[in-house]
C-alpha cells in the first residue's frame, strides 16, 4: 500500500498534529492565517468525521497522533468538467495537428470505430481509479450524446456511478452540439434518458444562426423536466463568438433559477473590455457558474502551425470573481485528442491554473476553485470544506508553503477517505493495452 506518511494512526480517533490549511477553506470558524492565507492547526479525526479544529498545540492531546510538521492539509478536490469517455484514446487515435478542429475528428471516427460499454468501461475505470489515488471525491463528465451511443454509454454510467458510490460520486451532463437539440426524436430520447439516469441537460454552443433557437429549446427543456443545464461555450479565440452573452440573456428571459455551469469562455478574453465587462455584468446577473479548463485551453487554443501561440486561451476569471461569479478550475480532457496529457490530478490543475491564470500573490480563496466552489456547484454532496462535523476525506502534503506544494507533484501525497489512508498506487497504463492495442 502506497502512503506519504507511513505512521498513520490505526485508532478510530486520533490526530493529525501540526498541520497547515488553507484557511479559506475551514468552514465554519475563523482562523488565524498568515499573510498566504495559511493557518497552523491540530484536526481531530474520530469515526471517520472531523471532530475538531483547534490551534496548533491548544487541542486535547491524549489521542494517537500523526505530527505534519506543518505539512499541508487540504478536502478532498471536486473536478467538476471531465469527459470520462473520451479518456485515454490518444495512442489509438492521435490528434493529427493540435486544434480543436483537428480533435473533434479524431473523436468522431474513434468513437464510430470502438466505443463499445467494454470499451469506455476499462478506459473510465482506470481513469476513475487515477482520480481516486490522487484525492479526488466528486467528478462531473460530460458524455458524448449522439443517436447510436446514447444506449451504450448512458448504461454504462449507471453502472460506474453505482460501482464508485462512496469514493467518487459521480455526475454526468449530456454533451451534443447545439444544432442537435432541434431533432425532436433525438431530444425525447435525450429527455428520457437523463430523467433515467440523474443526468444534468447540455450542448456544445457553437455561433450558428440556430444558436438563439437551439439555446429557448434547451432552456424550456430544462424547466419542464427540472434539469439543470451545463454548456459548453465560446472554445474560440474568435471575438466575435458571444455564445455567453445569449445564454446569460436567455436566462434571465426565462427567469431560469436552476444551477446553470458555462465551461471554457475563452474568446471573452479576446473581446473588447467594453463588450466583456457587459458580458460579465450579464452573467452576474444571470447566476451563471463558470469554470476553466486551463490544461486544455492552453494546448487547444491559438495554435496555428509554425507560430508561437500569443494568448493562453484561458477566460477572465478574476474580473468575474470580482462580481461575486461562481468560479471553478477542472481537469477537461485527459490523454485524448482535445488534450494529449493529464491524470485527473486536481492539484495539477490548481498547480498549473496557478501559473496560467495568475492565482496567487495573493492567493486569497483561489484554493476554493478545485474544492469548495465546484463542491457547491455540484451538490449535494459533503466536498470541498474542511469543517468540525464534516468527513476525514483529505489529501495531507509534505510542502508546507505554497511555493512548496507547488514546486513538486507532491507525488507522496497521503489521501485520507472517512479517516483511513488509502492505496494511492496509480494504475499503469499498460492495464490499458487490450483496448488501445500492444503499441503505446
């Protein structure tokens, strides 16, 4: 059994001694941080819930405890914007150039050729099982939704969902393009499988002249069947793609009060600051939840052949955190032809958004957009909060600053489920070869 810490404490009650936390992530109390926000304190585990946060070295002391030496503690992470079906395609079915052109191909003809339930089963399994290792609770994917795989994959989701109830929970939002969601045969079969399966109703916004019609259909879906909806929008460097804008505007037409999730926003940050800004205050007002997929937009965006790229392909989450918008980082794709690389590590996607979107100096409650703010966002579910009365589900780390956590993989993680260390063995990829053939 892989461990960071060998010496944990097999007692039903015990402490983690100290330790160091992001204090905008302990609910509930105040704490006293330093100027990164940091806090050192003492948490008591008993019966796999956390029965106290108290300031290191004020707390009981008579129960085991494991000392971090102001090692990190963090919840375990939400990533809330996966696509668990198209995971680890990328040595069957490579994209040919690195745009986004070129990766809806390769998933296309990759999916007509082998996405059978065994297929996505073992590809979703070995990724859930990675996500697991690295600390994560809870996962939204995306699934592809189209006419001849809706019966395979939906299925096959139940199954997994039910088979990782209690590590991961699991949550899926159907993915089409936006000119589908006119085939009315094709959206009954949609309704009734999510209304089967919990599933939340999505699309692909692409700036089409059906967008505004496929956008009201959408919408009266989801009020007639109590969905909640989750698009993805605006994957462009493209200044005229404002597919954000009329969904914030559809929404409020609608007086829509349901959670609605917006991913990726990218040609907002290529718009100018006076189109944006009423963008922004639009979606303000809306109530929309965004979340950017850093990793991906970063390898997908702006990339032209020969030419260095000029802009990161990220959206602006600190202007929309200024008015009080809901925002989130996740993992997005993960070795497949939207994004060659990934592991469903969260902190990797918090490490590198950190870099990408300038998260720090301060660091302020960024931390809350692998944790807290998704774990909202996907409720209901206990994630993303350290609190007295919630669960021992933690990821505990050596680094003790966060030029520390953040400098390395804290591969030595120790993840803690319902108080108890688990196995954090990452699973090899050649369990994967009888799906994607022997040549990796």
């Amino acid at each position: 059994m892989q461990t960071g810490f060998a010496d944990m404490p097999a007692a039903d009650r015990y402490r983690i001694a100290d330790a160091t936390v992001p204090a905008c992530l302990v609910e509930g109390m105040a704490l006293d941080a330093d100027a990164d926000g940091l806090a050192r304190v003492d948490l008591t585990i008993a019966d796999g819930r956390i029965e106290a946060i108290d300031k290191t070295g004020t707390g009981l002391a008579e129960s085991p405890a494991l000392s971090l030496d102001r090692g990190m503690v963090w919840p375990c992470f939400v990533d809330m914007h996966t696509h668990l079906d198209k995971g680890h395609i990328w040595h069957r079915k490579a994209n040919p150039d690195g745009t986004f052109d070129g990766a809806l191909t390769a998933v296309r003809a990759d999916r007509d050729a082998h996405w059978s339930a065994e297929d996505i089963a073992r590809r979703m399994d070995f990724a859930l099982r990675s996500a697991y290792a690295h600390g994560t609770k809870a996962i939204r994917t995306h699934l592809d939704t189209y006419p001849g795989q809706i019966d395979i994959t939906w299925p096959l989701y139940a199954e997994m969902r039910a088979e990782w109830a209690g590590r991961i929970e699991l949550q899926a939002a159907c993915l089409t393009a936006i000119d589908q969601t006119l085939d009315d045969g094709l959206m009954s079969e949609i309704v009734a499988t999510l209304k089967r399966h919990g599933g939340i109703l999505g699309s692909a916004t692409f700036m089409i002249p059906e967008l505004r019609h496929g956008l009201d259909r959408l919408f009266r879906l989801a009020l007639d069947n109590d969905f909640d909806l989750d698009f993805h929008v605006d994957e462009t460097g493209d200044p005229n793609a404002n597919a954000l804008h009329l969904i914030a505007e559809t929404a409020l037409r609608f007086g829509f009060e349901r959670p609605i999730t917006v991913g990726h926003c990218c040609s907002l940050a290529k718009q100018p600051a006076d189109t944006a800004r009423k963008t922004l205050d639009l979606v303000a007002r809306a109530g929309l939840s965004v979340v950017s997929l850093p990793m991906c937009n970063l390898y997908l965006q702006d990339r032209l052949p020969g030419r260095t790229p000029h802009w990161r392909g990220v959206t602006l989450l600190h202007e929309m955190r200024e008015r009080g918008i809901p925002v989130a980082v996740a993992s997005d794709n993960t070795r497949d032809p939207f994004y060659a690389y990934g592991d469903l590590d969260a902190l990797e996607v918090f490490r590198e958004a950190t870099r990408i979107l300038h998260f720090d100096h301060p660091f302020g409650d960024w931390p809350k957009s692998i944790t807290a703010t998704p774990g909202g966002i996907v409720s209901p579910i206990e994630a993303g909060t350290l609190r007295v009365g919630g669960p021992a589900d933690l990821a505990l780390f050596r680094a003790r600053t966060w030029t520390e956590l953040l400098s390395r993989p804290q591969s030595d993680r120790t993840i803690v489920r319902n108080g108890r260390a688990i196995d954090t063995t990452l699973p090899d990829y050649r369990e994967l070869d009888p799906v994607l053939g022997e040549k990796q």
